[in-house]
C-alpha cells in the first residue's frame, strides 16, 4: 500500500498570524502556504531548490503596499520576501526561504500608453509577449528581447537587466525603464525617474528613509565615480546587480535611480508599475542563415558579420541543431535550414537586417552576399553556404527554434543533462573565439559534454556542459568549473553574468569588485533594506549583518531527486527530467500546452507544476520506504492487497479532512485535460498524462474512485449496449429526473446523444468484416481494401462521419471493410485503470497484429484514439504484446491517394477552415499542410487558423467541476474562429472539439472527412 505522508513542515503560529492579519489590513489578493504551492514554486529554470514558508499573489500595488507594511513592526520583522516574475531565471534569483510575493499571476494589466511619446506603463506582471502584442497594432515593440519571451514577465526583465537577441542595436533592458513604482522593504513607495542631480541632492536632504537613500547613493555614485568606472567592464552587456556606473550620466548632471533598482533582483525593493520606452517596429526584414564547417569557424567569423551593420548576430552550435532536428520544432525550418550537399554543418550565424524600406536593408544584404560567394568559392572563414529569407512568419519559425535551444538541451540523452550555472557569461566580442577556445578546452579537459548558442555580437555566448547532479562527484565539478570561468572571464576583460544576473553566483561579486567597492554595495543594500529581509544573500548583504551570501553550493534540486531510487527515477523518467525551463507556462492563447494553466494561472496546473509535486511525492513515499514499483506491478498484473474495507476508511477520513500530500498531487492531476501537448510541445517531453495515469492507479489503491471516473472507464462498454435503443437512451439521458442524477450524483453534464441512425443502419453488411472472407481476397483486391478502426465515440456518437468516410473510401475505388468494435482503452488510461488497460490493449493488439500481416491500411477517424494505439500501448505491453501494427489517421491514409484524377464539385467549396484537435497538432505537426494538400489537389483553399484547447479534452469538459474552465478554454482560443468562419465551411477533426463547438454554438461541424464526401 502507498503511505500516508503526512503534513510537510509548512507554516508556523508567527506566519498563520502574519496571514490573518495581512487580510485584515485590507489585502485583496491571494495567499497559499499549502505544500504543493510552495513546491511548485521552490524552483525556477535553474539547478536550485529552496522551498518557501508561504505564496502570497497580490492584485494590485495597494496589496504589494500592504504585505509589506504589515510585515514591517513586531512581531513579523523577522519575516523575509522574495518578489517573483515568470520564474524564468536560470540562476535561483526569485528563489527564497522566504514569502514569495508573486507578480505573475494578477498583475498583469497594461495601464497607459502614449504613441506621440513613445512610452507605455505597465504593471510588474505583464508578460513580454503580451506587451508585444498589444503594441503591434500601434507599430511598436518592447525591444529587449529574450528566449523566453512567451512566460518572462516584465517586472522579472527588470529585476535582472534582461536582454537577448538584438542588445547590440536595442541595448538591455535599463536602457528602456523610463520610469518606475517600487515598494520598499516597510511599504514605503518610491518613485524613481531620470532628474537634474540638483533636485537628487535636494531629495537626499530629507530625514526621511528616501532621503537616506539618495544621500548614500549620491555618495557612493560621485566619491567612487574614478574606481566604479575603472572595475565595470566596457561592455555592452554592462554589469548589473547595483549599476552604480549609470545612475549617474556620463555628464553626471542627470541623477536615476531606476538604473540602481533595474538589476537588483528584488534586492532592494518589489517593483509594482514601470514606465517603459517603447521602439518603432521596423516593417522590413532579412534573415541569412550563414552555414559553417566547424563552431569555431562560426564565431571568429562573427566581427565580420557585425561589420555587415546587422541588427544582430545569433549562433547556434551543432549540438543545438541536432536536438533540433529531434523535435516537433523542426517540421517548421526544415526547409529554412538545409544541409549543404556533401558538407557536415557543425554551426550557424543568423544575422538579421531590419529596415523602414526594402531599399534601406537590400544594399547590406547584396553587399554580405556578394562577400559569402566569394568566401565560399574561395573556401574561407569554413563557410560553406547560406540561405536568406525575408519572410517575417519564417524569420519568426527560426527564431522560435533557437529560442527553444534553451530547453532542447536538457533533453539530451542520459543522465548528464546540460545544465545553467556559467551560461551567460560575456566577453569582448573580439576576443569570443579566443575565449571559447579556452572555455572549450576547459570542458574538453573533464570529458564533458556540452552545447552552445547565443548573442555573438554582443559577445555573449551560452555554455551549458552536461553534468549529472545527483552524482557529488559531478556536483563538486561544477564548482571547480564555476571558479574556474570566473577566472577565464576575467583574463578577457568580461563577466561571469552578462545576462541572466547573479543569484546564486553572488558569492563571487567580492572577488569582481574588490573590498573597498563591493563594501559600497553593501551600503547601498543597507540604505535600502538594513535587515537583509528582501531577497536576501542575493547581489550583496547589509553592512554589519553576519548573513551569508547565497553560493553555487547551495541545495540543488538534485538533492532532492538523488533520495528517490535510481529505478523508479528511470521508470519515471518523464517528469524527473523535467528541468524547470517553464515553457508550459506560454502566453499565447493559440498554444496548446497547457490548457489547465492557461485558464487558472496556478503553477500546480502546469507540466513543470506537476512533474514537480510527482517528484516530490516519489520522494516522499522512498522515505517511507515504499517500492512504488512493486505495488504498481502488484496492481495491474495480480489484485489490490488493500481491501475494498479499508479503502472506504481512508476516503472517509480524507472527506473528514485528515491531511496526505497525495490528495494535494491527485488536486493537481484532476485539473489535467490529458490533451498531451506537452508531451511533444515541451523541449524535454514532459508526459503529463502518462504519470497522471501512473499516479491515479496508485492513489486509488488506498483510495476509492469517484463514480465518474466508473462511469467514463466503462464507456467503451457500455455504450455499444446503449446503442442497440439510442432514441431510449437519448430520451432518458434529457429527462430531467435522469439528468439530475447525472449532475448531481456522477457529476457529469450535457451527455452527447447517441447516434440515430445508428452505424449498423447507416453502412451495409457488404462492408462487415469477416475474417474467413477477408483471408479469402486476393492480392489485387487487398491492394484496393482499407479496414475501418472503430472507436467508441465516431461510432456511436457520430456514425454519420463513419458512414461517410466509407463512402469516401468507395468514390475513390477502394472497398472498405468496417472492423468489428472493439475497446481502445482511452477512457481506462486517462482514468488510470491500468489492469483493466492493459487487458483491453492486449486484446486490441492481438487482433490488430493479426490483420498487419495482410499489409491492407488501418485507418480511425480520431486522433486521440489513434495515438493511444501508437504511444499509451507502447508503455503497458511488452515489445512482442505490442506487435508491429500501425493505424493510420485518415489524412495519412490520403495523402497517399491521388485525388487529382476523380470528379470533384470542388466549385461549391472554394475555402475550407480547419480547426484541428490538440493532439493531432502536437503529435504530428505536418498534419495541417497534409490537409492542406489534400484540398489544395482539389483547388479547395484551407484557412489553418492557430488555437490552443477546446476546452473539451474527451470527458473533461462533461464533468461537472469544470464547466467554467472548459467554457473559459473555449472563448480563449476557439470561438472567434468558429463565429467567424462560414459554419457549412468549418471542418473541425477531433470528436470532442466538435462536440464542445455544438454545445456552445448549438450546430455541429463537419469533420474534414465529410466535406471531402460531399465535393467527390
């Protein structure tokens, strides 16, 4: 039996308190100190844990303004806080033991924007990408760019100075905060913009505590003016962490203190609001992807390319393109990034032209090229071809690779994952090709291996050498290596943090600056927060405080992980491999990963959220010395030793409200639509839906199910039952009393209406399949057969669709043969019926195996079904269990016919849109451009708009807790599509998209199938 865990550590009587008198002070927002919450946020994208005492999510300013001031007198002085973004960053910067304020998920509000000025205020919370996409329309843009634009919140850029792609020409972020609105560690709000020095020295003469802070500052920035420029590096990636430099102008006649806060990492104060520059988008574009033989010819190449006055030059070594090539990313720049013809590419500038006119950026481009002819005939600089593109949506398919560079890498295979500690490292770009040569060899000398990418004209370029943390042999490494690039960095004249900040790494800021001005820091830290209780041990400490600085050494997730048994780690292998990179946390509404957090923005809902708590929960149940293999083996191959007795018990005293973190991660895992998008759209696979599974039968061996899981695992039962009197069904199921039992006792609503006619009415008994007759064919007419796979819901609920792709396949020559029923097995595995799984699967595989001989094509109509056969089959049969069958959709069937030759009506349809199941657009990412050659061939133009989740997902949005999400799923990202397409020209693929599409629409859509028929 799985163990009861019991209550983690969490919150003490001084926080509880600190709770209840916060929401008497008038805070509106939320908090949380449940175990799970404080997990999911006890990461970020780097190697760190540090579990916190408690979440608390402001709504507005007033709330950050309130958890402050409540903090700030007894008996609370002696908590600590922690402000957090997108939780993006690579080095634990929004880590704390701490409070964490969290900015990400209510203040997200755009405030004001002002064209003729060119400047837009936003809250701290605003995501990157969203902010883009509101300016666009306006023709401006947020310029500092970054890899994970789609989650990274602006006050989080901020925070760290964050800049990317393109810092060259649009500099990092400080260069574009006009203005800012930060709390201070009592509440107090500071208000910080560029001033005459005149009125900054007027300021620090108040006795005030922002008096205070603009004399010490004014102090440090003028007195140590000679020692602060000569110890910052003249770099474009300059320091941040305090910038001390620029606070002060060059001319030292303009005084901003935004300049100090911007790369404080919530060091000194909670940044709330930001008044922010914002840049002309520069309608013009040309991207040339220039190919090299080694990586090394890639970067000493690089100042020739920034000579080419291009707006920026990225770079991607092999490694990266490799991993790349693995992925769903690739089918979108395949064609972009071409192999050379008998050349080994081994790296890849990208360099970019941006321009007000065409003319404007064709004389550079003509220019650059004329240049790599050249080099290439001559076979210099190991050039060895290039492409160039001036089409924006495949200059962005491009750029959405490399940005996903950042998580491919910890998808390599084995143990030793490339990992973020020395990543953002920046030098000089004339000296970047000598130093990577060294940093190269440094890696090389330890027998690592490692990928990189990055910003070369700026001179920055990301490392990540492939460590296994859970090793201490390879945890000390990482140390030595550490202290060892702080060195190299040095010898050419750059920086350990030139882009990703310091957190963790602070522990080297003394041995940068010196005694005499990293104490000026400390000065700065003590005016702003003496008592060390904001993001503390991250830049600095306070002068005379005994606090320690965090260090690389600090606790690793790995320490967490190496306590769970190497063998369940494997078994479990996707969610222990999840490395935090968060994009699953993507804004875009169009996105498919991930629906449950896209709707409620709580992390717990997310891919990483989950991967987190299942981890956690591994651990815990190893450290009750539980072998969750063994009684998951017990469960599906043999009985369940916990009796059906005791299983009423326990659900009894978990309704009675006794505490097990297993209820936190089943709360988690009911909030999964098991859409499986991430298993494909997450750079690392992160297969939510398969440990969902795994867990679920765990948990309900100790626990019982609920009626509905029941109810829904036996559909594929009971639903070829119903259908022998569907109109009785449909009759009862809408009649009130029933529906009411339905609701309120199965907790399932609006019940799809069985077929009328039924399949058995709609196809003759010539397309019966017989396997005597079938044995019987001969091989010309096998040629000419497609076996029909039935699923439970085309079937019985959408016979039509059925009927009418037989009829397809008998226009286009073909005979069909329509399969006998049998169960898939979806509904079991989603429900996490595992015993009863694996029965259903092997008997589907073993009928199935018996027709692959017959090499006649199986064809189902859904993708959700189909993929189960490829993928679900594939984790609970044996290899010989399993066979070698293969059931096509229907579209990978067409794509194989020649539609060109038969009779089309093609004229009453001159344009189809397409809406197509989540799963299918993940799971096979060139499914759309099939469909769309399949219509083209018949002069039918195809609309593809991008969209996320239905909101359906099978049953989820039958039951009946998630009737707002699943309504909140579909206005999100289908129902403009769907309102505004002609509806008799709206082809939906996947069964439960066309179902949530008629519950909210009252029609249903055609799936592609049927407008096929009817144009043949």
């Amino acid at each position: 039996m799985i163990a009861k865990l019991t209550k983690q550590v969490t919150s003490n009587e001084l926080l509880n308190k600190y709770i209840l008198v916060l929401n008497q002070n008038g805070f509106t927002g939320e908090t949380d100190t449940s175990y799970a919450t404080r997990l999911v946020n006890s990461t970020d994208n780097s190697i760190y844990q540090e579990v916190p005492q408690a979440v608390i999510y402001p709504k507005n300013p007033k709330d950050i303004q309130v958890a402050l001031q409540t903090a700030s007198s007894d008996p609370f002085l002696s908590l600590t806080f922690g402000p957090r973004g997108g939780g993006t960053g690579t080095n634990g910067q929004s880590l704390t033991p701490g409070i964490v304020i969290d900015l990400s998920k209510h203040m997200r509000e755009i405030l004001e924007i002002n064209v003729e000025e060119r400047w837009v205020k936003v809250q701290a919370g605003v995501i990157k990408d969203q902010l883009n996409d509101y300016l666009k329309p306006y023709g401006f843009f947020f310029s500092p760019d970054l890899s994970t634009s789609n989650r990274a919140t602006v006050g989080g850029m901020i925070n760290t100075d964050a800049s990317g792609q393109g810092s060259l020409v649009y500099g990092k972020t400080s260069d574009h905060v006009l203005a800012l609105t930060t709390y201070l560690v009592d509440g107090t709000e500071l208000n910080t913009a560029p001033m005459p020095i005149e009125k900054a020295k007027l300021l620090a003469e108040q006795d005030t505590k922002i008096g205070k802070i603009y004399k010490h500052v004014l102090e440090t920035c003028l007195e140590k003016r000679a020692l602060i420029l000569q110890k910052f590096p003249r770099l474009n990636r300059f320091l941040t962490g305090y910038d001390l430099e620029h606070t002060l102008s060059d001319d030292l006649q303009t005084f901003d203190l935004s300049r100090l806060i911007t790369g404080s990492e919530g060091s000194l104060g909670v940044v709330a609001t930001a008044k922010l520059n914002i840049t002309p988008i520069q309608p013009f574009k040309t991207l040339i992807n220039i190919k090299y033989d080694t990586f090394d010819s890639a970067l000493r190449n690089s100042p020739f390319l920034v000579s080419a006055n291009a707006t920026s030059v990225e770079t991607v070594d092999s490694k990266v393109l490799n991993l790349a090539r693995e992925d769903i990313i690739w089918h979108s720049v395949s064609n972009l990034i071409q192999d050379v013809p008998n050349k080994d590419m081994q790296g890849l500038n990208m360099v970019e032209f941006n321009g007000e006119t065409p003319e404007e950026i064709q004389t550079k481009v003509e220019s650059l090229c004329a240049k790599l002819d050249s080099m290439i005939e001559a076979k210099q600089a190991g050039i060895i071809g290039y492409q160039l593109t001036s089409d924006k949506s495949d200059i962005l398919k491009i750029y959405t690779m490399r940005k996903k560079s950042v998580g491919l890498l910890g998808n390599a295979k084995g143990s030793q994952k490339p990992i973020a500690f020395a990543e953002d490292t920046a030098v000089p770009p004339e000296n970047l090709a000598d130093y990577i040569v060294e940093f190269r060899e440094l890696l090389d000398s330890k027998g690592l291996n490692y990928g990189m990418f990055g910003h070369v004209d700026a001179g920055v370029l990301h490392v990540r050498p492939a460590l296994d943390m859970c090793d201490p042999e390879q945890e000390k490494m990482m140390r030595q290596i550490s202290d060892e690039v702080v060195s190299l960095t040095a010898k050419y004249g750059g920086l350990m943090w030139g882009e990703h900040g310091k957190g963790y790494r602070s522990e080297y800021g003394p041995t940068f600056f010196g005694e005499e001005l990293f104490n000026e820091l400390r000065k700065v830290k003590t005016a702003f927060d003496k008592d060390n209780r904001l993001n503390p041990g991250k830049i600095c400490t306070p002068l005379d405080s005994k606090a320690s600085l965090v260090s690389v050494d600090g606790q690793k997730r790995a320490w967490f992980d190496k306590q769970i048994d190497v063998t369940v780690r494997e078994s479990f292998d996707n969610a222990m491999t999840c490395n935090g990179n968060g994009l699953c946390y993507n804004y875009d509404e169009a996105s498919p990963m991930c629906p449950s957090y896209k709707v409620t923005k709580d992390r717990r809902y997310s891919p990483k959220g989950r991967a987190t708590l299942m981890k956690e929960w591994l651990r815990l149940q190893e450290n009750q010395s539980v072998n969750i293999l063994d009684i998951e083996k017990t469960l599906i191959d043999s009985e369940n030793d916990t009796t059906w007795w005791e299983r009423v018990v326990h659900t009894y005293k978990r309704n009675r409200g006794e505490y097990d973190f297993s209820h936190e991660v089943k709360e988690s895992m009911d909030e999964c639509l098991a859409c499986k998008a991430c298993t494909t759209a997450c750079p690392i696979k992160v297969d939510v839906p398969t440990f969902r599974s795994r867990f679920l039968n765990l948990y309900h061996s100790k626990y019982l199910r609920p009626i509905k899981d029941i109810f829904v695992a036996q559909v594929e039962h009971t639903a070829p039952l119903m259908a022998k009197a569907p109109k009785l069904v449909n009759a009862l199921v809408t009649f009130k009393p029933v529906s009411w039992i339905l609701k309120s006792v199965i907790g399932y609503v609006d019940t799809p209406e069985l077929s009328v006619p039924t399949l058995n009415n709609l196809v003759s008994d010539i397309n019966k399949f017989s396997m005597v007759e079938f044995s019987n064919l001969s091989d010309a007419e096998l040629a000419k057969t497609v076996l029909v796979v039935q699923d439970p819901f085309t079937t019985f609920y959408d016979a039509q669709l059925v009927a009418d792709f037989v009829s397809l396949i008998q226009k286009l020559g073909y005979t069909p043969y329509l399969l006998p029923f049998l169960p898939n097995g979806k509904p079991q595995h989603v429900k996490g019926f595992l015993k009863e799984f694996k029965t259903t699967a092997k008997n589907a595989a073993e009928f199935f195996n018996q027709l692959s001989d017959f090499n006649v094509p199986l064809v189902g109509l859904d993708a959700s079904l189909v993929m189960v056969y490829r993928d679900e089959y594939k984790g609970i049969l044996t290899e010989k269990e399993r066979g070698d069958f293969h059931v096509l959709l229907a579209h990978e069937w067409l794509e194989g016919i020649s539609l060109s030759d038969t009779q089309s009506k093609a004229h009453l349809k001159k344009q189809i849109t397409l809406l197509q199941h989540c799963t299918e657009t993940t799971a096979m990412p060139t499914s759309t451009n099939v469909w769309k050659t399949i219509f083209n061939s018949l002069d039918v133009e195809v609309k593809t708009p991008a969209t996320g989740c239905c909101g359906m997902a099978g049953t989820y949005g039958h039951e009946i807790q998630n009737q707002d999400n699943s309504r909140q799923l579909y206005e999100m990202s289908w129902q403009h599509h769907v309102q505004s397409a002609d509806f008799d020209s709206l082809a939906v693929t996947g069964f439960s998209c066309r179902c949530q599409v008629k519950r909210f629409e009252n029609s249903k859509p055609k799936h592609p199938i049927q407008i096929l028929n009817e144009i043949l």
